[in-house]
C-alpha cells in the first residue's frame, strides 16, 4: 500500500566502516561513510573542520547536523558511556581533527564545577534525544493507523481533511533512515570469512 503522507523515509546509501584515511593529522571521510554506530566503544571525540556529519538515533530518526568548527562525539567521553547515536559523513564527505579522550579527562579533572555544568547539560541532550526519538516512532504509529481506516473517512470532511494534512505537514519535518541500523562493523578478516563462505556454499 502506498503511504498516503509524504514520509520522508529513505534509504540511506551508507558505506560499511572502512579503515580512517588519515593525512597530516586530518581524518578524511568520504560521503555517507559510517563514522561510529550506537553502542559502540568511544576512544575519541572529532573537531569537524570540513563538511558535514548526519546524527541518527537507533531507530535512524535524523536528529541533527554537525559542522565545521563543531565537536562530534563528545558526550560519549564526558559521559563514560557508549555512543547513543549513529554519526554518517554528509553528501559531501567530512573531514576533522581527532580530540583524544585524555583532553576530556583533563577538563573534567581540572574544574569540578565546569564538569559537573558539562555532563548536566550533555545528560539534557541525550534525554531530548529519546524525547525526540519516541514522538517520532509514536506519529509514525499514528500515522499507520490512520492509513488502515483511510477508506473509511470522508474525504469531504473538514475534521478529516485538517487531520490528514496536519500530519502531512508534521511528517515533512521527520526524516527516518531506519536502514542504516544494518551497517555493523566488518573487519578485513571478517570479510575474507564472509567470502570463504560464500564460497563454500557456492
């Protein structure tokens, strides 16, 4: 059935992790390259210098957009935690500087009263995130159910056309690229199994 919003979902022609290209200190990633995954182990933060980077959460809601002069993956090391987000290269690709975690352990270190205002105002940003995140899966629910009882509307009716294109003008402004859940990280190793296999079955 086609969907009668506009949804702005998408398949999003990510790459799987590929070994970093780092030149003179400057990491370079190219488009839609996957930087980092939920859940994964930080072991360091990003100074964007060129470019943009995409934030997804689990469920792939887009949330926001890093760019130059802007840190990528800071909360991860404030907060001691894994990443909560999926970061992805833009269009464009994105280039940056590495922010070692020990310079996130000195700041917080150094002043207690400037790390305990920074994990406050991270923990803030995690928790709009889920907010963010659960109202976006919630109207995607909604919006599924008006769908199975479309039929049965009527089309001429005030009430019904100001709720159809209500969620129509909300859904232009939720973009989802669930897909993008199903890049894990795939060594060179894992690979050459991967074609041993196949090989195998073949």
């Amino acid at each position: 059935m086609a969907h009668l919003f506009d949804l702005k979902w998408r398949m999003c022609p990510c790459k799987r992790y590929s070994p970093v290209y780092e030149k003179n200190d400057v990491i370079v990633w190219e488009p839609n390259e996957v930087i980092y995954k939920v859940d994964d182990v930080p072991s360091c933060a990003y100074l964007i210098i060129e470019g943009a980077v995409m934030l997804y959460t689990r469920e792939g809601l887009q949330l926001n957009q890093i760019g130059s002069n802007e840190i990528l993956g800071e909360t991860s090391l404030l907060l001691e935690k894994n990443r909560t987000v999926t970061a992805i290269s833009g269009s464009t690709g994105a280039q940056a500087k590495r922010i070692p975690a020990r310079y996130f352990t000195e700041l917080t270190t150094r002043d207690k009263v400037v790390a305990a205002l920074i994990r406050k105002v991270q923990y803030r940003l995690i928790d709009s995130n889920l907010q963010s995140n659960n109202l976006a899966v919630n109207l995607d629910r909604i919006t599924e159910l008006v769908e199975m009882q479309v039929d049965r509307l009527d089309p001429e009716d005030p009430t019904v056309i100001e709720l159809l294109d209500r969620l129509k003008a909300v859904h232009q402004k939720v973009v989802f690229a669930r897909d993008i859940i199903a890049y894990p990280q795939i060594t060179d190793d894992d690979a050459e199994t991967d074609q041993k296999n196949v090989g195998e079955i073949g």
